[in-house]
C-alpha cells in the first residue's frame, strides 16, 4: 500500500510540475506579444484622438447597420 500511495504522490507531483512550467512558458509567450504591441503603439504614436474617432465610427457604423435591420424587417 506504501508504494502505490508513494508511486500516485510521484505522478501527481511530476504532473504539476509539467503545469507550472506549461504556465511559465505560456506567460513568457504572451508577454513577448504585449510588448510587441505596445511597442507598435509606442512607434506608431497612436493618440487617444485615433481611440475617439475608432469610437465613434464604431457607432456610426453600429447604427447604419440597425437601421439596415429594420428595413429589411419592414419596421423602419
């Protein structure tokens, strides 16, 4: 019995130790990837304007295509 409860320990301890390095590695990825966009934003002086006028032809566009909806509908 000491053995099997000694060999289960052994796997479960090995398998975390795969996870915590699988997150480890993951974490290293995504961080090379968010600097590689903040340093796009940083190269490409993107201004808080650029955000407002996304914004705001987001909702232009958001609203042409509701009341595209509608016509085709026939409620507008």
């Amino acid at each position: 019995m000491n053995i099997y409860l000694a060999i289960i320990t052994t796997v479960l301890v090995l398998t975390q130790i795969v996870r915590v390095t699988q997150n480890a590695i993951q974490l290293r990825r995504q961080k090379k990837e968010i600097q590689k966009t903040l340093n796009w934003f940083n190269d490409n002086d993107v201004s808080e304007k650029d955000f407002i006028v996304q914004r705001q032809c987001f909702y232009l566009l958001r609203d042409w295509l509701e009341e595209q909806v509608l016509k085709k509908n026939g409620s507008g």
